[in-house]
C-alpha cells in the first residue's frame, strides 16, 4: 500500500496551483541567483524548475524551444546565420538553432549551475554546448551586450518570468542595446509569458520593444506545463516581419501553417497590447 504520494506544485495564485506527481526529486540547490530543482514526474518525465517555477518537462520542451527558434528563424528576410541566446542555460534554444543549421550561435547564461544541473539531468538539451558553432559564456546578459561588438541575424531572450533577476531583460534599455547587436534585418524575440495569468510581463516586453523597434508581433503556442497553457512571445525588428516564403520543414510542433496562424491574437490578447 502506498502511504504517502508526493508532489511538486507551481503556485499561480493563493487559490490555483498546477501539481505534478513525482517519483523522485532528483536536486535541490540554492546558487547565487535562485533555487533550482529537477523531480522525475510521471507524466512528463524529468521537470526542472526555477524558483518554484516550471521551466521544462521533457515531455514539452520541443513547444517553447522550436516556436522560440524557428519561429524568428523563418520571418527573417535573410537566411540567418547567427544567433544570440541570452538565458537559455539548459540549451535548448542552442540544440535547435543547430538543427536549423546556424553558424555562429552564442549562449549568454547568467547561472552556471542551470549549465551544470542541464548537463546532468537533461543532456538531451545541454549537449548542444559540446558543438563548435556555439559558444557558451557565463555571465549577465545585459552586461554582456554592453561591452559586445558583435552583430547577431537573431537574438533571442529565453529568460525566467519578468520578476525578479529576469526583469530587466524586458525593459526598453536592454532592447536598446539589443538593437545594436541586431545585424541589418535582425529579428528579437523575448518569451512574454502567459497572457492570461501574467498580462503586464507581455505588456512590459510590448510597449518596452514598441519604443525601440519600428515593428513589434506577439505570436503564441500551446505549452501544456507553463500557467495556463497558452503562451506569448514578442518579436520585433526594423525590416518588416513577414515569412521569408522559404520551404519551412515542420518540427513536432512547429509547421508552415502554425508559423501563420501563431500570429491570429484572440481578442482579449489583442486588447492587452493595443491598449
Ligand atoms: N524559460 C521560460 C519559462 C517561463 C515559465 N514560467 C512559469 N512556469 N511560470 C524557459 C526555459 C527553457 N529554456
């Protein structure tokens, strides 16, 4: 008979949390910056959180890393070829721009530890930091893009909820010195939270890149593990953004059909940002 059950649970609010059943919690460490903690669940294999918040299931991580890659990768007017990932410790974002064939891909994490518990836990994702094309470097992203000469064809911001050390990362400062490191025709995108459970953080990165670019887009996905489900990101850039019209080859999530239709805002979506 089975005494206890145990479970890990992201708080949304006093009154609603999303709780998986775990067989085990595999780590928990506190580091500089957040505590970080991975559980074997159930249903969606290893979990890792940060700070009580799920960042990736196994299980789903193919959504948010391909709609956060290919997504940027196919609106470019020009093939893209390089690309900046600020955040993006578990390598993920890095494992896809790979597949996409980039060049030049550097990965800017501010937590060693994320780089270390993803190597051991999700080596799937991390071992994207082995390729030669990409070049990982600990440290501040905002900072790094101080001091950077580099131009990037990408950047993206795959960041922790706009709370806290992630916060920065949404404001109009930082996506000035964004644009600089955006070569001609660079595209961002930032992960702008749930719109439903956390509307100011896709407000905050809005009207932040409206102030900066000449043209900003929300698109959004299904991410089953995130609050609610239903998840923006936010993209701007100078060109204008439209699909390149290239042959787009679909990933598990990712499609020619959902790289149109990830833009169709429902109302209240649209409403958040033309407000
Ligand atoms: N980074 C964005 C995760 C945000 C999830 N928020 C939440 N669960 N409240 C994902 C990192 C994957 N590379």
């Amino acid at each position: 008979m089975r005494l206890i059950e145990n479970w890990f649970s992201e708080r949304y609010s006093e009154n609603l949390q999303l709780s998986f059943r775990v067989m085990d919690q595999l780590l928990s460490v506190k580091t500089d910056f957040q505590r970080i903690d991975v559980f074997e669940t159930y249903d969606f294999g290893k979990l890792l959180s940060i700070d009580g918040t799920v960042q990736l299931t196994e299980k789903d991580e193919f959504v948010y890393h391909e709609m956060i890659t290919r997504v940027p990768y196919f609106m470019a007017s020009r093939k893209p070829r390089s690309a900046l990932i600020i955040g993006g410790g578990d390598g993920g974002a890095a494992r896809e721009f790979l597949k996409l064939g980039l060049e030049r891909i550097t990965n800017v994490e501010i937590d060693s530890q994320v780089v270390e518990v993803s190597r051991k836990f999700f080596p799937s994702l991390a071992s994207s930091f082995s390729d030669s094309r990409v070049t990982l470097i600990i440290g501040d992203g905002a900072e790094f893009l101080k001091e950077n000469r580099d131009k990037f064809d990408i950047i993206i911001v795959d960041s922790t909820d706009p709370v806290g050390p992630a916060e920065v990362l949404f404001h109009k400062e930082f996506y000035n010195s964004v644009k600089k490191a955006l070569s001609k025709d660079g595209i961002i995108v930032t992960q702008s939270g749930s719109p439903f459970y956390q509307p100011n953080g896709l407000k905050l990165a809005y009207n932040g890149m409206k102030e900066v670019f000449r043209n900003v887009s929300v698109y959004t996905a299904f991410i089953p593990t995130y609050p609610s489900g239903f998840w923006s990101f936010t993209m701007g850039s100078d060109s204008p953004l439209s699909a390149r019209g290239d042959e787009v080859d679909p990933g598990k999530y990712f499609n020619a059909r959902v790289l149109e239709g990830a833009f169709s805002l429902p109302q209240f979506v649209y409403e958040l940002i033309s407000g």
